[in-house]
C-alpha cells in the first residue's frame, strides 16, 4: 500500500487520452511529480496506470487518485465500477477515490453513494475517499452521514476568476483539504493583464503566478499540461511566494465564472 500524499502540486489528466495521457505522466513523474488525478470520465486510466507501473518511481511512492462517475453511483454499480477502475489502472487499490460529483437531482440518495464509498474504503479498494463538485450543504450532509475526519478532500473549481471563499473556508474549518481543479482556467490566466504584470515584475510566467496563488491559500493544485516545459514551470511554481500587495491584486480578478458547469450540477454556493 502507498505511503505517498497528496501532493501540491499533482497532475491533472483531463482530456489527455492515450499515449497522450501516458507522455504526460510519464514526464511529470520523471520530473518529481508524486500525485496523479485520473476518474472513470476521463477514459485514460489504462494509459495512467501504464504509466506509473512502467516508471522507475515505485508504486508507494506515487499518489493516485480516481473518481466515480456519476452513472455508477448506486448500490447495483458502485463497486463494479471501482473494481473495473482498478483493472484499467492494474492496481490493487488507488490512494484516493472521490464522488466525481454529488448524484444529479439526488436521484441516487447520498446515504447510498457514500455508504458505497466507506465500504470499498474498508474492502482495501482505496487509501482514502473523499468528495468532489461538494457545496456547502452537501458537505455538511456528508459529514453527516459519514462522522468527522472521513473525508480527505473535496475537489472543487478555484483559479485568480473563481476564488470559492466560503467553499474553501468551510471545508478547511472541517479539516477537508481543498483540492483546486482547472487552476490555470484552461489556460486562460496565459493572457491575463494583471497575472501577467505581476509575472514580468517577478521573471516568471502567469500560469506559475496563478499556481502560487492557489497554493499560498493552503489549496491543493492539479494543473494539467501536455509540455514538459509546462509541467517542470509548474511544479516550480510551487516554490514561487507572491507578496500581500500581489495577493490581493489577484484577489479582485474574482469573476464567480464556472467553466465546469453541466446541466446535472448542484446549486452553487455563492460567495
Ligand atoms: N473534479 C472535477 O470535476 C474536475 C473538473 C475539471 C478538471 N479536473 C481536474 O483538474 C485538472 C486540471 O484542470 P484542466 O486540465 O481542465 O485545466 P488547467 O489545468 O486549468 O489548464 C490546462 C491547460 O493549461 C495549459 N497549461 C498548463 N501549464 C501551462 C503553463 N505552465 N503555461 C501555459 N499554459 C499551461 C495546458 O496546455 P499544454 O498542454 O499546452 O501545457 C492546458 O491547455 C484536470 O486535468 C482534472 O484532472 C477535475
């Protein structure tokens, strides 16, 4: 069983497909990367798990995380779907297995889902579990149901135009790490004004600026990218420290833009 964490930064893997998706966790492995975020949705947990059984890193010491998918999130499929999740990444048990999101209109009851959850927990199926696209309420209900200190994690949207502020706050008061998705707004901070003042001032880029953002909250990050000069850019952002007078420069970009949005998400806590 691994002992690696969830580190800051790991690698997003969403819409990398194939050798694509193996190129990339090949790369962010030899480049020290020891976290990698895949789900059942993203259709490349075969070439993520070849990845890693083909890298010279062993297998403790690389942290994997997979998420269920919202189709499979009843008592008839919940298991299977995990198990089938583990064949494709030919692993015994991941180290994370996160609800990719609340059941859409509940019409999976969350005392199911999360009772499924704990019971490939204690089955060895996964390290830790935890929640993913969680509002407020949905968090409390979870603990709820659940108890304290259960949840690792709820992965949530925050980049310099979705701050998330009282998300964030309110899973951190209950000891949930907060991981960040898309923090480089799928590359839109590239050609941000502001992000890209503060860049030039300090010699480095606006994507490293907006990864050193997220990480000076005691957020978690998962940037993708396909470039290995983006991937090394971006695990030495996290070395990066931005000023008080920076911080909050990039503290009004707030925009509440959602680029994970789908007709099936819950209703959003609005900040
Ligand atoms: N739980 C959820 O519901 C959920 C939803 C969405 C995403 N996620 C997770 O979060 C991860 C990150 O989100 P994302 O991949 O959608 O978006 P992202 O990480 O915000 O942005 C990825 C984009 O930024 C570019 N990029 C990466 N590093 C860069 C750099 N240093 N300089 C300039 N451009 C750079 C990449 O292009 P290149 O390839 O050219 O570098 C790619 O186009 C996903 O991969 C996935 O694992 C989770």
């Amino acid at each position: 069983m691994s002992e690696a964490t969830l580190n800051n930064p790991g690698l997003g893997t969403y819409r990398l497909k194939e050798d694509v998706a193996y190129q990339a966790v090949t790369t962010a492995l030899e480049l020290g990367y020891r976290s990698i975020d895949t789900a059942q949705m993203y259709d490349n947990e075969a070439a993520v798990g070849k990845a890693i059984a083909e890298s010279p890193i062993s297998r403790d010491e690389v942290f994997v995380t997979t998420k269920v998918w919202v189709d499979q999130l009843s008592k008839a499929h919940f298991r299977r779907s995990v198990e089938q999740s583990l064949a494709r990444l030919k692993m015994d048990s991941v180290d994370l297995l996160l609800i990719h999101w609340p059941a859409p209109e509940g019409d999976v009851p969350m005392e199911e889902y999360l009772g499924e959850l704990k019971a490939v927990q204690q089955a060895g199926l996964t390290r830790h579990i935890g929640v993913s696209n969680f509002t407020i309420a949905q968090i409390d209900e979870a603990l709820k149901i659940l108890g304290p200190g259960t949840l690792l994690t709820n992965q949530i949207e925050i980049h310099p135009y979705l701050h998330n502020r009282r998300l964030v706050e309110h899973c951190q008061r209950h000891d949930i790490l907060v991981t960040g998705y898309m923090p480089l707004a799928v590359g839109r901070v590239n050609d941000d004004p502001v992000l890209t003042a503060i860049a030039e001032n300090k010699g480095v880029s606006p994507a490293q600026v907006a990864l050193a953002w997220v990480a000076a909250r005691g957020i978690i990050t998962i940037p993708s990218s396909t470039k290995r000069h983006h991937l090394q850019s971006n695990l030495a952002a996290m070395d990066l420290e931005l000023t008080i007078s920076e911080m909050n420069r990039i503290d009004t970009l707030d925009q509440a833009l959602r680029l994970a949005n789908p007709s099936f998400a819950p209703e959003w806590d609005i900040d």
